[in-house]
C-alpha cells in the first residue's frame, strides 16, 4: 500500500523552462503588428515600463510615450514626496548595499503631497505624454482621484498579491468595482498569477490585468514569504480566465505579464504564453536615462516592518531607444527587444500578438544550452 498523499505538486514554468515551436509558415518581420491597446489608447509597441522610482520619472515617462510604449509614475515614491526628487535618489545610489535599506525606509516616510502628484501628471501632460499612474490598494482612493483631476489617463492598482476580496478587520479595503465606476480612467489591477482570481477581478470591471509574483530582479518577495508562480505558467492561467470571461461577456480585457523578462526570447516567450503587453522594468534601469544612475530596487523595499526588494547593481547599457529598437550592440538578446519580437513573430508565422499567442510552447529545459558548449565557456 502505497503512502497517502496530502496534496498534489503541480509543475510550473519559467522562460528558461521553454521554447517556442517555428510555425509551418514564416512572416516578414516588417509586417508584423504589434500594436496593444489599453482602455482606448493603443501603442505602437506592447511594453511598459515598471512603476518604480529608478525607471520612470516624469522625463522618462514622455521618452517612452514618444517611442510608442508606456511608462507608469508611482505615486507611492519619491516623485510624489520630495520636490527634488533627484536629490534623494541620487543619495540612494551613492550609500553601500548594508546601508541602503534604512534609508529606503527614512525617505519613503515622507508623506506624499498633492500638489506634487498634480505637478508630476501636468508636466507629462504638458509634453503630450500619455500618463499612467501606480498606486497602492491602501492608497488609491486618495491618491488616484487627485492624480485623474490633474489629467491622469490610465491607473494602475499595484500590490504584491492582488484578489478581489480581501479580509481585514483594521480598514474597508478597496472597493474595485465601485473605484472603477468612479474614476472615470482605464484602471489596471494586480499583481495575480491564478485563474479565478483573474476571472474575478476581470468581473469588477478593471480594464487591464498584471501578471507576476515576485519574478522581478530587484524583488526578494518569494525569498521572504515562498510566494509566487512561474511567469510562464502565470501568464498561461491569466490567459485562460481572459478567455473565459471573452466568452462569457463579450468584453476583452488584456493581460500584461509584469517581471522577470530580460531578453527578446523571454519577450516572446511572454506574447506565446498568452499575453497581450509586458511590463519590465530592470532592463530599463539599465539605460542611460533612468533615473537609478545604474541601480534598480523593488516597489516593496522601503516597507518599514518586512521589505521584500532589494537594491540591485544593473549598470547602465545603452540609451531607451536603443533598448527597444536597436541597433544592439550585444549578442545577448538583451537590446532590441522589438526588433527580437518582430523577427521571433516572423519565424512562428504570427501577423499580430493574438497569432503569436497561439504559437506551440515545447517543454525544453536545456534549450539554451544544447551545443552552447564554447558560448557557455566565453561567459
């Protein structure tokens, strides 16, 4: 008799667990669409940048609006708090790694002003920017209306693990479905990795869904709490559940897979898995532009009782133009993430991201390094 099972281990996959089967028909690249449109607006290219404080500043935010992607401010950061925010961010990159943490937690207790949430949002406006805005559940009925009044066009409702129920016995929680009707604004919520809790929040009539627990560079969260999904088989979940209430409505709510990509193939990976934008963010600390100098920390860092993000070293590579549309200087995949998204549609056969969401995925573990042997050994 064999031993009684408490519970079944399901397997899960990350990017490098995967490969994307070529289609039995190939695409010009240069024909490709991969427009993503969110709530009304439509970008030339389906990535977003991160909410967090060394990637997207006002400055960076009307870069990247320029360039047909989407760059999201946090309220909850040091835009919103200190007047000269380059100041403290600047002292934030400077301090050694056993030091930082504290001074997260310091300057991240400064209370976030108004005015300066409406001088943020009016100076990406004011550069005919599109302006997106990230909030904490805690914070947004607070934050979020001050930042619509301002001109606002999207908001973004961030926290690590987002359901649409929640029990506390201390506040009233956030009301999405009533905030949505409210707000006026294409709201996008997360961060979920699971069917039901998608299809549930999908019913609260949120415009956008963020997929990923704790697969970022710069995140600690399942070292700290042992909490998350691969983003793969995240995404595929999410993807499930958008297809579910599609059919169940006849309203269409894009998912964006948020973390953990780093290269063109995790970049494809992501659209062949199911999702319809992604949403990184160390990639773009590493550019000139961004406001780390370098450096990249998670949104959860400066959590004054458990931080659960680290700052980490990244470098700064190349300039945000070349990030996205090249020309790389690299052989790594880690530059011209468009250009890679075009080429990899092409090779599958897909016109437009809905085709390459329908690309055969392989369970392919060694995929980076079969006959990789003298690559493997210049690293």
């Amino acid at each position: 008799m064999g031993t009684p099972q408490f519970k079944e281990i399901r397997r899960a996959y990350g990017f490098d667990d995967i490969s994307i089967a070529p289609g039995a028909v190939t695409v010009n690249p240069d024909q490709t669409n991969i427009e993503f449109t969110l709530g009304g607006h439509t970008f030339r290219i389906p990535i977003i940048a991160s909410a967090m404080d060394a990637v997207v500043s006002p400055d960076t935010a009307v870069k990247l609006s320029q360039m047909g992607s989407l760059g999201v401010l946090n309220l909850d950061g040091l835009w919103t708090r200190y007047e000269d925010a380059a100041e403290i961010l600047a002292e934030l990159t400077a301090v050694s790694l056993d030091k930082v943490t504290p001074l997260f937690q310091k300057f991240y207790t400064e209370p976030i002003k108004d005015n300066l949430i409406a001088k943020r949002v009016q100076q990406i406006k004011r550069a005919g920017g599109v302006c997106a805005v990230s909030t904490t559940p805690q914070n947004t009925k607070r934050l979020a209306p001050a930042a619509v009044e301002a001109g606002a066009d999207i908001v973004f409702v961030q926290s690590t693990v987002t359901t649409a129920r929640h029990i506390s016995k201390s506040y009233e929680g956030l009301v999405l479905n009533k905030f949505v009707q409210q707000i006026k604004v294409p709201v996008v919520v997360g961060n979920v990795v699971g069917y039901e809790t998608t299809l549930e929040l999908m019913g609260t009539g949120v415009q956008g869904i963020l997929v990923g627990v704790g697969p970022g560079a710069a995140c600690t969260t399942r070292e700290v709490t042992g909490v998350g999904i691969p983003q793969v088989t995240a995404t595929l979940d999410c993807a499930a559940a958008r297809e579910t209430f599609y059919k169940q409505t006849g309203r269409y709510v894009p998912i964006i897979t948020d973390g953990g990509i780093r290269t063109g193939g995790d970049l494809c990976k992501t659209f062949a898995s199911g999702a319809d934008a992604a949403m990184i963010g160390t990639p773009f600390a590493q550019t000139f532009e961004a406001a780390g100098r370098g450096y990249n920390w998670g949104m959860a860092a400066p959590h004054p009782a458990l931080p659960r993000g680290i700052r980490i070293k990244v470098g700064q590579k190349c300039s945000m133009e070349q990030l996205l549309y090249g020309p790389s200087a690299v052989t790594d995949g880690t530059q011209n993430l468009v250009g890679a998204l075009r080429v990899g549609m092409g090779m599958i056969g897909a016109m437009n991201i809905k085709e390459m969401q329908q690309a055969e995925l392989v369970y392919a573990p060694d995929i980076k390094t079969e006959g990789k042997t003298f690559q493997m050994a210049q690293k």
